[in-house]
C-alpha cells in the first residue's frame, strides 16, 4: 500500500475534505494515514498511540464516511471513560459533519438528566459517544439498540478498562452483533486492553505511533524544588516572566485544586477550576470559557482533565507531582499539541527526588531542573533565562 500523505488520497467524500481543510488540518497525522484506510476497509484495529497525535478524527473520518444515513439505527457507538472526553469527541464528530447535515451524532454520559438524552435518542442518532454506565442504562431502558451496530470505537481504552468500566464495556460489546468492526485507541497496552481485544477483535490490524520521533510533541520540561507555600508566588512569577496567557496548573486533589483556585482568585487572576465534585454544568461551563479563552489558567485534578484536548495551551504546571507515572504524560500532553510547541513546569519536595527520577525514566523525559533568579526570572543552572532558550527554539523550526 502506498503511503499516505494527503487527506484527498482517502477514499473519503468531498464534504469530509472540505470539513478537514476548515479545521485547519493540512495533512493527515501518522496515525490518521494509517488508521483511515484500514478502518474504511471494515478491518479490527488496535492502535497505540500517545496523547495529542490526533486519534479522534482518526476513527472520527471512517466512521462518518462509512454510514447510511437513510437507516435510522444507531451504526456507530464510540466508548470512552470520562464525560469531557464524551463531549469532546462529540464536538469534533460534529465539526467533521459539518456538510453532512443528514449526521446525527448524539453525547451519552452520566450527570446530565436522562430526559435530554431520551430526547436526543429519539431524533435516531447514526453515532453515538457515550460513556459505559449511562449508555448501558439507555439500553436497559430499551432507548438505545445497539443490534445493527457497525463499528464500536474503544476511545482511552486502557483509562477506561483500568477504571473499572471492563464488565460494561463488555455488556456493550456483547449487545453488538457478533460481526462488529472493533477499533480501540489507547496509550499504552493494558493487560486488561489486550484481553479485550483477545476476547472480541477479529485479526485486528495493529498500529503503534512511537512516542519518539516526528510527532512527539515537543514540549520542553523543567523542574524546580520548591516549598509547598512558595509555589504559588513561583508560578506567578514564572508566568509574568514568560508573559504567559493560557495554562493548565494540575494538582492530585481535589482540596488541593479548590484552594489554588481560591489563592489564584483573590489575587484577581482569570482562573477556573475543575474536580470531580462538581456539577456536569459547571464543569462545561468552565471547559467552554477556558476553552475559548476567556480563562487563562485553569486548575484542574487528573481525572477531571483526562483526555480533554485544549488547544494552544501555553504551558502546564505540575503543582504537585503526579500520583501516577502514566498521569505526567497526560498533564504535559495538554501543551505542545499537534506539533506546537509546549512548556511543563514541575514542582517537587525533597521527598519526591527519587519518584521524579522515576517519572522521567518511565516517560523517558528530559527534565531540566531550573531556578528563579534575584529578579524572579526563570533560569537555567547557568544562567540561561528559560525565555530566551523557548525563543531560541521557535526559531529554529
Ligand atoms: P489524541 O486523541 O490522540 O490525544 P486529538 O484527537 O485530541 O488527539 O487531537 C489533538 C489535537 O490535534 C486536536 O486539537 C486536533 O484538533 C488536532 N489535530 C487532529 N488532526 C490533525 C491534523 N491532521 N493536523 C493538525 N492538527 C490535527
Ligand atoms: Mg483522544
């Protein structure tokens, strides 16, 4: 097969290219050239691929291009842990759609009240992105069918099935017909990822996009020790230095994040945050004004951020480390996304040295250690402001 390069060698309609080229995407990344052809084929796929290398059009393409929009079943379900996500794949289904109004792409997820969901599911949705538990109510209530699926995409499929969701996700497996297209999309290779795709994928295709090499986001790491009470001060500093207007500050609690916000606020800062104690509606509502970048900082914990995709996100603070080695990836693959670059700044204690080594080991990440100077500059241990260096390396490529 020859390798593909553009999105018009596809075998994909005028309206999907036109979607595309509106988007702002000029070619296919490596794991949409690769992806694209062998799902249009109706073949199993398992890919894996790092966070930002643009999964979501890549099964988004196929499945819009592959449905009967005359049949009024549901042809399509794609499976994903995490309401945000849920949301998001949701909104680019629809921008791909965009001169296809006969799609109907229908969000299923747990928080928001049922009855907007059995509204949406009597309009006959051709797709629908669900999360496990609310999409396996709506098919005991008999609202959603899955009998005359096609495809069923696994989205974060390690996330998920490590979240516990694997005996919904093989309710909903199950409830499709036995011929399914199966496609699943994770990061890393799960045992519980490989016993899926054992029990249900038919001679899947696999595709694996290092993480390494050309489309590993080029986000450039620092770390700092610092004292749990200075670290705010030494974020502000940092981000007034580097003139920053749009970041994600993580942090592991939701206690944590609350009273970072807080001490963020009452310094009259344009800030948010988001945790899993809060309600859906307000948590998209703060997606949506961050999002469009009327926030510029937006704290959030791991799980409340996972797999949302923020575009041109600046830089990313590790406010704490990361309880999970898996979760730096994730944090930091906020920025440098789709090839721009990215910034991570990492604070660390005396205590956490040896787990920082081990972060960087497993994640295989270069992270220099930096300081603030007298004048609260970010520098380098020689000296080097970190602004000049960030310069220095957008003009290079
Ligand atoms: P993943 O699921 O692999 O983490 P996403 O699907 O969320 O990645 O895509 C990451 C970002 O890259 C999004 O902002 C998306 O719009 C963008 N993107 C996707 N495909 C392309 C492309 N072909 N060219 C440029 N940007 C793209
Ligand atoms: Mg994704």
């Amino acid at each position: 097969m020859t390798e593909i390069t553009q999105f018009d060698q596809l075998d994909i309609g005028e309206e999907l290219l036109r979607a595309v080229k509106e988007m702002g995407f000029s070619q296919p990344t490596p794991i949409q050239a690769r992806t694209i052809p062998l799902m249009l084929e109706g073949l199993d796929v398992i890919a894996k691929a790092p966070t930002g290398t643009g999964k979501t059009c890549a099964f988004g393409i196929p499945l819009i291009e592959c449905l009967n929009t005359a049949c009024t079943d549901i042809q399509a379900v794609v499976v994903c842990p995490t309401r945000e996500l849920c949301l998001q794949i949701t909104e680019e289904l629809r921008a791909l759609a965009r001169f296809r109004p006969d799609v109907r792409v229908v969000a299923i997820y747990g928080g928001q009240p049922i009855r907007k969901q059995l509204d949406a599911l009597k309009k006959q949705p051709h797709i629908v992105v669900a999360t496990p538990g609310r999409l396996l109510d709506h098919m005991g209530r008999g609202t959603a069918w899955l009998g005359n699926v096609y495809t069923a995409v696994l989205d974060e499929a390690d996330e998920m099935l490590k979240m516990g969701f694997i005996r919904d996700v093989r309710k909903i497996l199950n409830a499709t017909p036995a011929d399914t297209q199966i496609v699943m999309f994770s990061a890393t290779i799960s045992r519980e990822v490989m016993d899926v795709s054992w029990e249900y994928q038919n001679a899947p295709e696999e595709i694996t996009v290092a993480a390494e090499g050309d489309d590993r986001p080029d986000i450039a790491q620092f770390k700092m020790q610092a004292e749990g009470g200075a670290r705010v001060q030494d974020m502000l500093d940092i981000i007034k230095a580097l003139d920053l207007h749009r970041v994600m500050i993580f942090g592991n609690m939701k206690a944590t994040v609350r009273q970072l916000d807080d001490k963020l606020r009452k310094r009259g800062l344009s800030v948010d945050c988001l945790h899993g104690d809060m309600p859906q509606s307000q948590r998209n509502r703060v997606m949506s004004s961050y999002r469009d970048g009327k926030l510029e900082m937006l704290v959030a914990t791991d799980v409340a951020a996972r797999g949302i995709d923020v575009d041109d996100v600046e830089a990313v603070f590790n406010y704490d480390l990361p309880d999970e080695n898996e979760y730096y990836v994730h944090r930091i693959g906020r920025t440098g996304r789709a090839k721009r670059h990215g910034v991570a700044f990492t604070f660390y204690s005396p205590e956490d040295v040896f787990r920082l080594r081990d972060i960087a080991k497993y994640t295989r990440s270069d992270i220099t250690p930096f300081t603030l100077n007298e004048a609260r500059v970010p520098v380098l241990e020689d000296g080097t402001p970190i602004a000049a260096m960030l310069e220095a390396k957008e003009t290079t490529v």
